[in-house]
C-alpha cells in the first residue's frame, strides 16, 4: 500500500505463498478504496504538497 506509480489508484498488495522446499508464487491483489477522500485530507494540511493528493487520484 502506498501512492501508486502504475497509473491503478486501487489500493495493492501482495501475498507471498509457499516454503522453501516446493518454492513460492506471488499473487498481486487490487482493493478499490475512496482515494479521492483520502487526497483531500492530504490537501487540507497546509504542510503537505498537494502533488501528494494528486499523485493518489492519478495514480501516478
């Protein structure tokens, strides 16, 4: 989780499965969150740049 890069503003994580023994697969996962609510926190604090809201409705 964190401000997207890949242009999806969907909330990403990740689940690592498997051991050692037989190896591991990755499965990327994708939640919709209201982003848009969280960016105008992010602009109603004078000390953050707004560019970090906009980063987050952008997704990029």
């Amino acid at each position: 989780v964190g401000q997207p890069r890949n242009g999806d503003n969907r909330s990403s994580y990740v689940i690592l499965d498997g051991n050692d023994d037989d190896g591991y697969s990755v499965h990327f996962q994708r939640v919709e969150y209201d982003f848009g609510q969280t960016a105008e926190k992010i602009y109603n604090i004078p000390d953050l740049d707004n560019f970090l809201g906009d980063r987050l409705r952008d997704g990029r």
